[in-house]
C-alpha cells in the first residue's frame, strides 16, 4: 500500500535562509508524487506535482522538489523564505486515492 | 469560479446525533474525497468516489457514511458509531480516470461533538 512518511513535524527556519523539507514515500509503481500547503483553518493548495520525466519540478512560490527514486524521497526547497511561507507542508502519493504525510509546519521567524 | 464549497465553516452536535457535512464542486470533476485531519495525524481518507452512485471505504470509514447521487455533490454523515468524531473535515474532487490528477480541496468543516 502506498504512503508517506515526512521525518520532521516541526522546522523554523529565518526569514531569507533556504528551505528543505523532507519527504519519504513507498509506492509499488511509478509515484506520482505532490507537495501541498496550508494554511491554518484552511484547504490545501496544490504548489507542485511530480509524474515523470525531469526529477527536478518547478512550482508556485519559488518552490522546487526533486525525485530521488533510489532513495524513495522528494523533498521541498525553495532558496530564500519569506515569513508568508509559514503554513504546514503535505507531502503526498496517489493514483486515484491519494495519501498525505502527516504534515510539516514551517516557522519563519524575522 | 470554479471550487469546491464545504458547508457550514464551524459546526457544533451532542453526542450521539447524527450529522451531515456539505460539499458541493462545480468543477466537473468525476471524483471526489472526503479527508479527516487531526493534529499530527495529517490527513486521513476516509470515503472517495470516482463516479456517481459508486463510492468505497478509504482508511478510516468506520462511523461515517456517504452518497453520490449527483455528480456535484458528495455528502458525508458522521454517525453516532464514531468514536472521536471532532475533528476538521476536508472534501475535494480531481479529474476521474487519470491517475495523477491532483485534487482540489474546499475551507473544510471543523466539527466539535460534546
């Protein structure tokens, strides 16, 4: 059965550092692979997709993730955060009923 | 706009009461999801539905039921069998037959049971 794993519950980082969130996944197949975000009392918004092809995939608000097939991993980065970016981060597999991670929230402090 | 509208934002039973969750898509979407979130759980599948008048148990569907009787719609019941039914509750709908169709997600329901 397919699902994810995301290691860290909790990440602060400074306004203007990089950003990497880590996200582990086991699917029997070709992953089709997402990062979402939320904010709080909110639904989840959509910021990349990964199907195949290029393992590196470019999303909304500057973010990057890249497929590691060997190391079942596609992690989230983005180069500089904003304090807007703070929200909680879902990694998450599906193929016609998705699987979410149980979610990462991010801090930005100033 | 197209979206998915869940409805109310904030709703308040007593145990033991039967209570049903609205969502409405005006996306043209085949399928649609009913989610379970709870802090530090992420979210939880709890019913989908790739067509109308079909419909299967996700992870967690013990305690609740749903219907598909309109392509636009995809009611969830939450029973007086669920044992810990407060929680926030997330519908969302993607595009049927294609499996790496993302979802699309309403505001949620937060429900409380006393």
């Amino acid at each position: 059965a397919q699902s994810v794993t995301q290691p860290d519950i909790h990440i602060t980082v400074s306004e203007g550092a990089s950003l990497e969130l880590r996200c582990n996944y086991s699917y029997g197949a070709t992953p089709y692979l997402f990062w979402y975000v939320q904010s709080p009392g909110q639904g989840l918004q959509l910021l990349l997709k990964y199907f195949s092809g290029d393992t590196l995939v470019q999303g909304i608000k500057g973010f990057e993730a890249e497929f590691k097939r060997s190391q079942s991993s596609f992690n989230l980065r983005k180069p500089s955060v904003h304090w807007s970016d703070a929200a909680e981060y879902f990694c998450a597999v599906g193929a016609g009923d998705m699987r979410f991670g149980a979610g990462t929230r991010l801090t930005v402090k100033p | 706009d197209g979206g998915i509208t869940q409805s109310p934002k904030y709703l308040f039973r007593k145990e033991g009461q039967n209570v049903t969750l609205s969502c409405e898509q005006n996306l043209n979407h085949d399928a649609m999801y009913w989610y379970r979130q709870d802090p530090g759980q992420g979210l939880r599948l709890i019913y989908y539905s790739q067509i109308v008048n079909d419909f299967q148990k996700g992870d967690i569907a013990e305690g609740y039921s749903v219907s598909r009787e309109k392509k636009e719609s995809f009611p969830l019941t939450v029973t007086s069998a669920q044992k810990n039914p407060t929680a926030f509750y997330l519908c969302a709908s993607s595009m049927a037959g294609t499996d790496n169709s993302p979802l699309h997600f309403g505001n949620g329901t937060r429900l409380t049971v006393t």
